[in-house]
C-alpha cells in the first residue's frame, strides 16, 4: 500500500487472510483487537465498516476465488484511524454507493453504511488489485 493512500504514523496492525466468508469474522475480531491494543474504545463502527469491506472483497472481487486473499491493514493516522481492505480486484465491478438505502434489500448497503458512518473514504486501483479505505475520529 501507498504513503498516499495510508498516509500514516503508525502501522497498528496488518493481516492476510483468506478470500472466505469466514474471513469476515476474522476481520472484525482482527480490528477489534489492535484497536482495544491501541487504547481505541469505541470499536463497533469499525468493527461494523471492517465487515462490510471484506464482505465485498470476497463477494464482488477475484479474491473471492479459490486461493484468493485479503489483507486489512490499519494505521493511526493522528485524530483518525483508517482501516484499509486490499483485494485482487475486479474488471467488471467497481465499488459504487448507492443515493438511498433499500430498507427491503437483503445486501448493497455496505458502501452506503461506511459513507454514512466514516469521516472519509475511497477507493483506488491498481495493477495489483483494489484498495478500499475509511477513517473514523480516535
């Protein structure tokens, strides 16, 4: 990952796991436990924003496939933290947040909870695959 897109001052954490619906869990207790190891104490944003990208990661992108990966990495970024999800990316799906929640949906409200919840976020990719980031206030 690039200085500009984790522009950080301290790497808290980073993990890779594998491109799995079960990874989902993984991550959040992942994220859950570097920010309580950092002092963090309010969590459940994360916790809940975390689980949305890797969801998306193993669903929409090529890590979904057999042998594919994950990485969550986050970083203290001052007043913020930003927590970034890197998958293998996609050629036919790129993240994309919807104007409104459908309340009766069973899915797509994932990007719309982390730009509702987030003080920022984005998405950038690369040769290598996709980075998708937020940041909360610490």
């Amino acid at each position: 990952m690039s200085a500009e897109v984790v522009p950080m001052l301290g790497l808290l954490g980073s993990v890779e796991l594998p491109g799995v619906a079960e990874s989902v869990g993984t991550a959040r207790r992942y994220v859950r436990g570097v920010l309580k190891n950092s002092g963090q104490r309010d969590m459940y944003d994360a916790e809940l924003l975390v689980s949305e990208l890797v969801s998306n990661a193993v669903r929409h992108s090529k890590s979904g496939c057999a042998g594919g990966l994950v990485t969550v990495v986050v970083a203290n970024c001052g007043e913020t933290i930003q927590i970034a999800v890197a998958d293998s990316g996609s050629a036919t799906c790129a993240p994309k947040v919807p104007i409104e929640s459908d309340e009766d949906a069973e899915g797509g409200r994932g990007l719309w909870l982390i730009r509702e919840l987030a003080l920022s976020w984005g998405w950038h990719e690369g040769t290598a695959g996709r980075i998708v980031w937020f940041r909360l206030a610490r």
